[in-house]
C-alpha cells in the first residue's frame, strides 16, 4: 500500500511540474495542434496550442512507479514491464504520428495502415511474452489462454486465437482511448476514473490471489493472477499522472494530450485488463471509450449502407465521435466534457460492482 501511496504523489507532482515546463517548451519551438476542419467551429481558436502534452504523462507515470518501487525495497515485476511495454510502445506510435502533424501542420499524421502495424507489432510482442514465459512459482503466467471476466472460464485457447484477442484487445483499446480524445479534458478526467477503477480491482485481487497466507483468503473465490500489486502500483502512477495533467487541459486547455498521450492510456489499459483477466469487464469498466467507439462505427456503417441503397450517403449524427455531436447541437465544451464524466463515472461504478458482485456469488 505504501507503494501505491508513493507512485501516486510522486506521478501527480512530476505531471503538474513537468506539465507546466512542457507548456513554454513546446511553446517556444512551435509544436502547436492543428485543428481538424470539419470539428466544431468553436475548436478552430484551439490551433496552435502546445500539443503532445501526453509525453508528460508518460514519463510522470513510468518514472513515479519505477521510484516507487525502488523505494519500497522492491524489484518490477514482469507484468509491470510488460504493461510498460505497452504503455511506452503505444506512445512511440503516438509519438510519430503527432511529430508528423506537428512537423507538416497537417492533421493526417501517420498514415491508417502504419499506425495499425505499429500497434500490431507491439500487441504481438506483449502477446507472445505474456501467455509464454515469465511464469511465477505456481505456473501463473501474466496473461492466460483464457477469456475472461473476473476469472478465466471456458476452455483454453490455441495460441493464435490468444494473439488475435490480444491484437484485437490492444488495438481496439488504444484507438478507442484515441477517439475519445477530442474536448478539453475529456480523456484525461475519463481515465482517472478508469485507472482509479483498476487500482481498486488490483489491490482486491493482491488481497484475494490465490496461494495467499492470508486467512481470509477463500480458495473457491481467489483470483488466480501474477503480480496484481505491481500493477496497482502502476495504475496509481498513470491515474494521477492524468489528474496532474488534467490542471492544465481543463478547458480552456493550455496543452492537448495528442495521440502520444491517448494510444499510450489505451495500451496501459488494455494491459491492465489482460493481465488482470478482466478483459471483457474492461467494455463495461471503460464504457466511455466503448460508447465513442460505437458511434463512429455506427456513423460509418449506416453513411456506407445509406449511400449504396440510395447514392446519397445520411449520417445517424451531425459528426462524430459522439462528444462533438453535442457541441453541434449547441451544448458547451464544458457541459459536453463534466456530462461525458458523469457517464464515465457511471459506467466505472457499473464494472466496480460486477466484480465484487462476483466475488459476492
């Protein structure tokens, strides 16, 4: 506990300082946000603004826990490196593609196809290492071949079936972190709930893992996991990583995350929910990302089906992802971004209880 105490200062402190040195530095060498054209209007006085504010985050986040645990006497674990993995390997992808718009002044970045084999790449690797090596002295690996809610269930999975879900899982996670990243504040506020979320489930799968001394500890509802304590650690370093960044990207933001920072989050979460075996309560956990990943895809299918029934393709919503409909329907920024936590928020307290409703039956 004392380790999760420490990541959390140490991450909050390191990303409202280095937050605020990131401002003027990106200020002064011209790495300002170019705004898509076909946003809302009230977005265009946004360009220019320092960009790639998400770099803070990251390295607020991986250096808190490093010193965290080094400061508690302890050694990473091999999930916490993995869950890095992810986390500095997404936000390399992130990092090139925002270079790109930065250095152009375009907002096209990185191209679909090459941002896609960046992530396939990393999902793959983390795949690979977390279902085949690096098990602990009871045989438990950092991801397993199982599906999984609260506990793994079903049968076990070939291997390539696990590395499709896992590809499927860090992809669709980072991209959808990604979209959501579109208002002042949205993502980060979202992701301090989320990551609060999981630093909760982590710590009572420690405090309830399988093999325990602890007496308390019931072998019928133990949760059969490597390393859950480290990665509580983690968790704690990135949800308050974001809520120091969050001081300085409430609205009007004086930084924007960019996809440095979203594909990052993404990747950490999915990490997270992998090597906790709570991928599927992970879509009700981050319900936010789900539900703005959904009316893209919705906004897409129904304008492709639209315009081949009858050649002139209609919209469900005025744009999407779903945060900017409302701003085109006149709500503010601000009520857009508090509404979208307090759904967020929502949706955290829904999986929160599912999984101790679990433990419950």
């Amino acid at each position: 506990m004392r380790a999760i105490l420490l990541s959390g200062g140490l991450a909050v402190i390191c990303s409202l300082l280095g937050t605020r040195i990131a401002i003027g530095w990106f200020t002064r060498h011209g790495f300002g946000q170019p705004i898509r054209d076909d946003g809302p209007t009230t977005h265009h006085v946004k360009r220019g603004t320092p960009t790639m504010g998400g770099l803070v985050i990251l390295l607020a986040a991986t250096a808190a826990y490093l010193a965290a645990t080094a400061l508690t006497g302890r050694w990473p674990s091999a999930s916490a490196w993995l869950v890095l993995l992810l986390f500095l390997g997404c936000g390399v992808v992130g990092f090139l593609d925002d270079f790109i718009k930065v250095y152009t002044q375009n907002n096209a970045g990185l191209s679909s196809r090459a941002k896609m084999a960046g992530q396939t790449l990393i999902a793959l690797v983390f795949g690979v290492l977390a279902t085949q090596f690096f098990a602990d002295e009871r045989g438990v690996t950092p991801a397993s071949q199982y599906l999984s809610t609260t506990h793994d269930w079903g049968v076990k999975l070939p291997l390539v079936v696990v590395l499709l879900l896992i590809w499927f899982i860090v992809t669709a996670t980072s991209n959808a972190a990604n979209l959501t990243d579109g208002a002042d504040g949205l993502l980060a506020g979202a992701s301090t709930l989320i990551f609060g979320a999981y630093t909760i489930v982590n710590v009572w799968q420690n405090n309830q893992m399988c093999g325990s001394s602890r007496p308390t500890v019931v072998e019928s509802q133990c949760y059969q996991v490597r390393d859950p304590l480290d990665l509580a650690v983690f968790s704690a370093a990135v949800m308050a990583a974001c809520i120091g960044f969050l001081w300085w990207n409430a609205k009007p933001a004086q930084i924007i995350m960019g996809d440095v920072g979203s594909l990052a989050i993404g990747g950490a979460l999915a990490g997270l929910a992998i090597m906790s075996r709570t991928e599927l309560l992970m879509a009700v956990i981050a319900g936010l990302f789900v539900l703005e990943t959904l009316s893209v895809l919705l906004q897409m299918s129904y304008f492709k089906l639209t315009r081949r029934l009858t050649g002139t393709g209609r919209r469900i919503f005025r744009i999407t992802p779903i945060h900017h409909h409302f701003e085109h329907l006149g709500w503010d920024e601000v009520t857009v971004v508090i509404r979208f936590w307090i759904v967020a928020g929502i949706f955290v307290a829904t999986g929160l209880g599912i999984f101790y409703a679990s433990w419950l039956a």
